[in-house]
C-alpha cells in the first residue's frame, strides 16, 4: 500500500484547496444560513450555493466521488479520500459545492449499477448535472435503523403499480428533493435479506409525505432530516423499481459502504479543523499571566489530537485501498473498523477545541457547535458503533474458530523448569 497520492490526486487536491479558500471559506456562514433560510419542496439548492455549484461545475471540480470515468474523473477511494478530506474542513457546504454531498453521492452511486436506462436520463444525469437532489428512505421509527432486515414499510403489487405504506424518518436532505429511494417490503414471506425492493418516488407523487423536521440536537431548518408517510403512494412497478426485486439488501450494502468511508473521510477534515482552531485560541488566548498554549493541559489535547488524527486516517486510507482491491463485501471488516474509530475521534477532537475556546465554543460564533452537533448522529448513522463492533467481533473469532482449545495452555501436570518459576 502506497501512502503518497497519486498525480493526478496531488494536482485536483491544490485546485480543491485553492477553490475552497478563495470561494468556500469567505461565503461558509452565509451558505449555511442561506440552506436554512432558502430551501423548500420547490427549491433544492439557496441561491449563493447555485452560484458557487456553477464555478466549481465550471472549473471541473465536480461529481468527484464517483469512480466510474463515464460520470466522474474515475478516482480511487484513496485518490478522492484525500480531496473527501479537504472538503469535510467545511462540511456543511462545500460537498454541496463540489456537488460531493450525502446522500445524492450514495444515491448517484447506487443509480450508476442498478438503474436502467430510462432511470438513468430521469434521475442520474438532472443529479450529476446538479439540476436536483435526491433522498434516500430506509429508517423507520418503529424498527431498528441497525437491522434493514427488519423494515415494516410496505409496497404491494396492484396491477402494474406498485403501491407504499408506511412511515420512514431519519429520510436526510428530504425537504427540496425531487425523488426518494425507499427500501420497501414486496416479499414479507421471503428469506429475510430478500424481503425488501428499492423503489423510487417522486417527491410530488400523491402519497408522499412530509410529515415532520426531525430535530437534529436542536437543529431542524434547511434539507434537514424528515419523518415521512408514504400513504397509499402508488408509482408504475416497471419505472419505478431499483434493480431487481427483492434485491433492496443488498443494493443497500452496495450504498452504505462508500457512504460510510466517505463520512469518515470528511470527519478527518473536520478533526483538522477543530485543531487549527484549538491551536490558533492557544497561542493567542491569555489567562493567569500567560497564553494557554503554555498550559500543560492544553499541550495534551493538541498532542492526543494529533496523535488520534494521524492514526485515524492511517486507519480510513488502509479501508479506502481494501475497498479498492476488494470490494465492499470483502473490506467489510476494515470499513467497520473505520466506521467506529473515525466519528468517535472527530467527535473527542472537536470536544477538545470546544473546552479551549470555552463559552465562545458552544456559541455559533466558531464552526465547532455547528461541527458537534452535525457529525454526531454519525455514531449512529449507517450503522451504530455496537453494530459495528459485532461485525468486527464475529470476523475476528471466524479467524480462530478452528484452533484447538489447547493450543497455547500449558499441562499442568507438566514439570516446570528452574527458569520458568
């Protein structure tokens, strides 16, 4: 595994950065606001993003995460970690610039292999052009987001429609989208991984809908996170489903391990971020005669930072080139690792800078509020940490399953050398 990115790599990371600073940065507060102000069912992108989307569009600096060369640039997950990483320096706004953000990016990914060719002109192309977004529905709130298996929404075969009832939430970036992709039971008497389809909906279908913002610690405006109804939300059976029926599992796996390194990824630069700004209140803020850089405490949070930083992302870029090499389902271990270190780490680092900013860090008058309670749903999201845990865990003891009991205990009975005592 080679650490040092590529050419290619090197040279869209500079153009990456540079368009960040001289275009991101100055218009991140107002972007924000202006996604919280702006969006409604009839208007997916504020009008200073629709601004910035058409320079980066214009500069090539657009649709990066996706590997397929007939869609996108055809990086790696390793080449487009590195830029994934500079993006997530400003989270909330600059995936939507690079037209880079969850969940489209899952969504496009998913509609790439398992779309035909009439979804692929509906759907994919308006997406990739930036001409709408898209939502992706799979969580429920009466069964467990962790186990997809379990899912209780329903769509029935009447005639040639397929026709959706239940409740979905947790349905991110929901509020502006122009179609959902839901994962719905059409099999219930199916093994329990062939139960489900995905389907797509329209978002003006009669049927769907918007029920409730759901509260994100405290943050309910803009895309948001939504609870949805789909209520007898009857769309054609033939235009409609996802690949092949009963196929929404594994679809959903297809989808969900891109996204979750991809998460990780931008948590590195939301870790880095939170350094900087550790680091830029330790020189300059002074208190009990001194500045606080000189306090061994605050020498501790930056040195852990640093530390964690650096084994995180050793972490995400070896899940990256596995994902590469493999796949998604043999990398499955090494993207569970990198699932629970990455948030836990961006979460400890962003704390830390919070403490040293004190009362200005819980304010929005920094990023860090807004960085904590955006990325911290991440622990849960895409699958909790304890679920994970069980992934790695299960992996680990297959790997030992067929050693014997015995293997490395000694007979007691056994004399025991002088040199052993």
């Amino acid at each position: 595994m080679d650490f040092e990115p590529t050419d290619r790599c090197k040279a869209l990371l500079q153009r990456v950065r540079d368009f960040m600073q001289e275009h991101v940065y100055p218009n991140e507060r107002e972007a924000e606001e202006a996604l919280d102000r702006e969006v409604d069912e009839q208007t997916p992108f504020p009008a200073i993003l629709v601004e910035l989307r058409a320079k980066a569009k214009a500069e090539g600096l657009w649709n990066l995460f996706l590997p397929s060369e007939q869609y996108g640039p055809g990086l790696t997950n390793a080449e487009y970690g590195v830029l994934c990483e500079e993006m997530g320096r400003a989270t909330l706004v600059a995936p939507y610039v690079f037209n880079c953000q969850p969940p489209d990016s899952g969504n496009a990914e998913i509609l790439v292999e398992h779309a035909n060719a009439v979804q692929r002109e509906r759907w994919l192309e308006p997406l990739l052009e930036g001409e709408l977004r898209g939502c992706y529905s799979m969580t429920e709130p009466e069964t467990a987001g962790s186990d997809p298996t379990g899912l209780a929404c329903a769509a029935v075969l009447d005639g040639d429609d397929w026709v959706i009832d239940g409740r979905k939430w947790w349905t991110t970036n929901a509020l502006g989208a122009a179609f959902a992709i839901v994962m719905a039971v059409t099999d219930p008497e199916a093994p329990k991984h062939k139960r489900a389809t995905m389907i797509i909906v329209p978002t003006d279908t009669p049927g769907f809908n918007l029920v409730r913002p759901l509260s994100n610690m405290g943050h309910t405006a803009g895309p948001g996170h939504w609870e949805v109804a789909y209520e007898e939300c009857r769309v054609p059976a033939a235009a409609a489903t996802l690949g092949e029926r009963q196929s929404g599992f594994r679809i959903s796996q297809d989808r969900l391990g891109p996204g979750r390194i991809h998460h990780c990824m931008r948590l590195i630069g939301v870790a880095e971020r939170a350094l900087e700004l550790m680091c830029q209140r330790a020189n300059t803020r002074e208190l009990f005669g001194g500045v606080l850089a000189d306090k061994q405490f605050v020498q501790d949070f930056i040195a852990r930072s640093r530390i964690e930083i650096d084994q995180a992302r050793l972490v995400t870029a070896h899940a990256a080139w596995k994902l590469d090499q493999v796949g998604n389902r043999l990398a499955r271990e090494e993207l569970s690792i990198t699932k629970v270190a990455v948030p836990e780490m961006a979460l400890n680092v962003v704390d830390r800078a919070i403490q040293v900013w004190g009362g200005a860090g819980v304010s929005d008058d920094t990023p860090l509020a807004s960085m904590y309670r955006y990325n911290r749903m991440l622990r849960i999201g895409d699958g909790a940490d304890e679920v994970h845990k069980q992934v790695i865990a299960r992996i680990e003891l297959r790997k030992f399953a067929e050693l014997p009991a015995d293997r490395y205990v000694r007979d007691a009975s056994a004399p025991v050398a002088a040199g052993e005592r």
